[in-house]
C-alpha cells in the first residue's frame, strides 16, 4: 500500500490517520510529495513509544519512515586514526560483532586502501558480520534477519575504489564510500586540482564504482564546512547524476557552529538538484566541543543518516559521539521533530567499554554518558535526593544504557557525603546501627574521607566492624609518628589518653616502625603481655587502600609459647590507610578487652 504525506513548510506536520503528527524531512521550500512503501497500516508507521521502534527497512538511497535516523559508525575507520588508537585485526572484529549488537545501520570498516592488513580486517568483517555472524543472541533476542551494510572507505582513485570494492563485496549489504577534498585549500594545496578536475574526477569515480558492481555508494566533499556553496551544490548534484545513494557533508575540521552548519545543510537541500532521490548525511568532528550541536542541528534540518563514533573517538578532538546522539534522542526535551535510531542502548555500555579498553584511549570520568562518574553522586545534598527519588539528580538511568549500578542510588562516598548517603551504605551491607554507633563510625569515616578520594563498601565495612567489636575505651590512641633508618633502628612516638583523659607519651626504639610503636605502648600501659598473632589485610586496592590489622595476645605470659595455651586470649583488629595506625589501633584494642576483663578477674594475669 502507499501512505501520502504531504506538506509545504517544516513547521507545518501533515497528521496521517492515526492522528499523531509526523514531521517529514523537507527536501525544498516548494510543494513536495513523499510516497512510503508499506505493507502496514498508516497507524503503523512510526506512531508507537520510542522504547518499541525497531529499524526499517533498508534501501540504499531512501528511508520508509521520514523521522528514522541512520547511524554509520566509523570507529573503525575515522575513530582509529586518533592518536594513539591503533587496533590489531582480532580487536576490530571483535568491536564490528559488538557495533551489530548494537545494531547500528552501516559499519565503516575501515580504509583497504591504506595496507594489505587493512584490507583483510575488512574483507573478514564483510564476510563474518556483513552476513549475520556477530555472537550468539540473548535469549530474549529474536533473530529478526538483521545485517548491518559494511562500508569501506576509498579516494577518488581507481585502485583505491576497486580495492575498497574487493574488501566488502562478500557482504550482503555492502557500501563503498568516496571522497575528494572540495574546500580551497584542499584543492590547492593537496590536490592541486581545480574545481572542473574535482567535480569531473567524483563523477567518474562514483560511475566506476557502479560499474563494479556497488550499488550503495556515498560521496563526501571533503571539508564542506570551509567550501563554497555554489562549487558543492555542483560537486554534490554531480554526484547524485553519477549514481551516489548517500551525499555526505563533513564539517571535517570541526570549524562550523551549529546555526551556520544548519544553514549550510538547508541550502544543500535547497540548491542542489536531486537531493530528494538520495540520504543526505553529517560527518562532524569536535574541534570546537561542537560535534554533538552540528550534528542534531543538520538532522534537523532533514540529513538523514548521521556519521559517529563510540566514545567520540577521533582525528584530533574527535567526532560526535554515538552514545550522546542516542540518548539526546531517548531522553527528555523537546525536538523539531519526531525523530529516533534503531540503536539497542542497552548495548551502549558493553561497546563503550570495548572501544576504551581495545584503543587505549580511557575516557575522562565526567564523560557523558558512559563516563564512571555520569551517574555517581558524591555530594551530600544530591545523595539524599537520589535516596529519596533517583530522578531529583538524574534524566535517565545507568541501566538504560546496560550498566549495573555498584548500589541502588549511585552513592560515591567520599569528602562530600553525608550522613544520609553513609547509612544507605551501611544499611545496604546488612548493618543496624544504634544511632551512638553511627555517629562513630560516620566520624571514622570522615577522618579517612580526607585521606582517600573514593570510599568503598568493604572500607565502610571495615569502619562497621571496628565500631561494633571496639572494647570499653581503657586506653585510647591520640597519635603515632615514626621514622625509620637503618634496618634495626626505627623510632616511634606515640600519644595515649587513660580512661580519665590523660595523656600519656612514650617513645621506643624496635626492629621495624611497628615492633618501635608495641614497645613505646607497652612502655605506657606497663601490664605483661605476649603478641601470639599479627597479619595486616588491604581491604580495598589501590595506594591509598584500607588496612585491617588482627592481633592475638595473653596476658601475663613468659617468654616460651608453651605457656601461653594454658591462657585466655584476646584478639583485635584495627583499621587505618595508615599501617602503623592500624597495628596499634588493634594492639590497643586487644590490651583494653584483656584489661577490662582483668578488672573482673583480678587473676586473670597469673592462671587460667
């Protein structure tokens, strides 16, 4: 069946006969008249929840729904040439399968052209995930017959044409995609051509390529941002005569904004003849933290296939992210237009992190969307709010894009928390403090939230542990410093307070900083005492890692071993980033429980 759609300017939307609005991409500010192939109802088209759409039906130079947005990735290609970025032949496969996951429409594989290795990567591609082998599906996936089109780049050369050509010709839907610089300083200065010999070598380039046999090709006038308008309404028109399916218009140096670029893609569609037979995409990089803008404000403006990378990757400051486009679409705001990708975001995260850790090129933790700190709150104020109702601090969740929080609300304890974010931790961890019990642990907690950047559940654990089995108070640790020498000759100084708040200072000399500190706490408390057990544990990893320190020690015990099985022991531990503080934390605490005990049972030091 056809479903006619007209209308005369894009601010007026024809409505079909489900009522709802569908705003179609103009192609001119005179009269035109779009004809969908369908076999559904007109309700049909495009008029249920974002959640539900799926891709349509691909055919080179036309889009059955006017509001659905093509993506071709160039990670692979473009995204690779960053700084840096080099991939080996298995990684880019790898990365290929998962951009199918992610069902992303074209696949740009690569430039064959470059190296023999280059062309072989793409060639395995077209032949593996250009024909369905991309992994197995979940089970809640449906085998729906869909392949991505794999696309080669080439020059407007005839070798490099027939070698892109040779690279995908196994796939089921293949694209080959050439280019020649149109701006002119291109022309000048690298190709020392003049406007006749460009706009005459792209149409006998495009020609060539369908001779070969290509049926989806895409033609870019390299650096259109900086070209004259009259030379790419002819270059791109040209194009079109010569058999293009897809015109492209890269902002290659990322030197547009967003109105001009608007603009410029407005009097392309305006300008040049036949655009209304073809897809008009963007190609734009982020040299002016533009990429995104550029790009939304040319799908406005009706291009129809957009040109990204996962992660943003890039040429210098890199191109317009895949994941940012997406989610602009998917999250909340208004848009001109009714529009939307057939992305599976749930399988953004998997990419994200695939492409990060294959190219070596780690994002920066604010980055959106797939940055480690895009959806943490660490300030006190904002945990409480996300405790209470997770949208106060957010516009869309991590498990929209396939991640798994590290706890319910997204809390990053550190400096800044508070009280409220502390306790969904340590409630989350399966702990009822009294409130006595908090307040301690909430100021421990501070105390090493000015030494460590990033506080974790086994750190608040830890802090838990040591508040529920700390003994009465006897002796309490102010301070401990220590220095060390030679092997044999570390010194410390330490500060107690008694149960009646006096302080008591001592300094010892021992074998290690940690034999000087029990020697100068010794020297304090002056009860016979054996250490039977010591062990330290890291808690957490990093520099800057909790250690947990455990004692075991008797009272009253002579210098042999033997003597002390016939005593009771008391056991400790003690928690710090510091390890001497952590050792006498435990050794300390040990001492209390026995003295307290030693209270009771005034026998307790002499027998069993």
């Amino acid at each position: 069946m056809e479903t006619v759609l007209q209308t005369t300017s894009h601010l007026h939307a024809p409505r079909t006969v489900c009522g709802q609005i569908h705003p179609i991409c103009l192609i001119g500010p005179n009269l035109r008249q779009l004809v969908i192939q369908s076999t559904r109802s007109p309700a049909a088209i495009r008029c249920c929840s974002l959640s539900s759409r799926a891709q349509t039906e691909y055919v080179p130079n036309h889009i059955p729904d006017p509001n659905y947005i093509r993506v071709l990735d160039t990670t692979l290609r473009d995204g690779e040439q960053a700084a840096g970025a080099t991939m080996t032949s298995n990684q880019k496969l790898e990365i290929a399968r998962q951009l199918a996951r992610l069902r992303v429409d074209i696949i740009e594989a690569g430039y064959p052209a470059a190296s023999e290795e280059d062309s072989k990567i793409v060639q395995r591609i077209a032949r593996e995930v250009g024909n369905g082998n991309y992994g197995p599906r979940r089970d809640s996936e449906e085998d729906d017959g869909y392949v991505p089109v794999i696309c080669a780049l080439a020059r407007c050369t005839e070798n490099d044409v027939r070698v892109a050509w040779e690279a995908v010709r196994h796939a089921r839907r293949r694209r080959i995609h050439v280019f020649i610089g149109s701006s002119k300083i291109h022309m000048k200065e690298k190709l020392r051509k003049s406007e006749t010999d460009v706009i005459e070598i792209a149409g006998k380039m495009i020609r060539f390529a369908r001779s070969l046999g290509c049926e989806d090709i895409e033609f870019s006038p390299e650096d259109s941002g900086r070209s004259n308008k009259e030379l790419l309404y002819k270059i791109l028109g040209e194009a079109i005569k010569a058999g293009a399916t897809t015109v492209n218009i890269p902002d290659t140096v990322g030197g547009s904004l967003h109105r001009g670029f608007r603009k410029l893609i407005r009097d392309i569609r305006t300008n040049t003849d036949g655009t209304e037979n073809v897809i008009i995409s963007i190609h734009c990089h982020n040299d002016r933290g533009l990429a995104l803008a550029n790009t939304l404000e040319g799908v406005y403006e009706g291009a129809r296939q957009v040109e990204v990378t996962v992660n943003g990757i890039g040429e210098r400051a890199g191109n317009a992210a895949l994941e940012e486009f997406v989610m602009v679409l998917r999250g909340p705001g208004e848009h001109p237009q009714d529009i939307y990708t057939g992305i599976n975001q749930l399988q953004i995260d998997t990419a994200s992190k695939m492409v990060e850790e294959y190219s070596g090129l780690y994002l920066q933790p604010h980055k959106p969307i797939v940055g480690s700190n895009a959806y943490s709150h660490a300030s006190g104020i904002h945990q409480d709010g996300m405790l209470k109702n997770k949208g106060t601090y957010e516009i869309f969740s991590p498990e929209e894009i396939g991640r798994q929080r590290s706890n319910q609300a997204g809390i990053e304890l550190g400096r800044l928390s508070g009280s409220a974010g502390l306790k969904s931790v340590v409630n989350k961890i399966g702990f009822n403090l009294d409130d006595e019990q908090f307040e301690n642990v909430f100021k421990s907690f501070k105390e090493i939230a000015k030494q460590k950047k990033k506080i974790t559940e086994l750190d608040v654990r830890t802090l838990v542990l040591d508040e529920i089995f700390k003994s009465a108070e006897i002796w309490k640790l102010r301070d401990v410093e220590v220095s060390c020498g030679a092997p044999g000759n570390s010194m410390a100084s330490l500060k107690l307070i008694d149960a009646d708040g006096i302080e008591h200072t001592a300094c010892c000399t021992g074998t290690g900083p940690v034999d000087a500190a029990y020697k100068a706490v010794d020297l304090i408390i002056r009860v016979p005492v054996k250490l039977l057990e010591y062990s330290m544990t890291a808690v957490t990893e990093g520099i800057d890692a909790i250690a947990t320190t455990r004692v075991l020690i008797c009272p009253g015990c002579d210098e042999t071993l033997d003597s002390a099985d016939s005593k009771l022991k008391f056991s400790a531990t003690g928690a710090s980033v510091d390890i001497v503080e952590s050792s006498v934390k435990a050794y300390v605490a040990a001492l209390n429980r026995m003295l307290g005990l030693m209270k009771k049972i005034p026998s307790l030091g002499s027998s069993s």
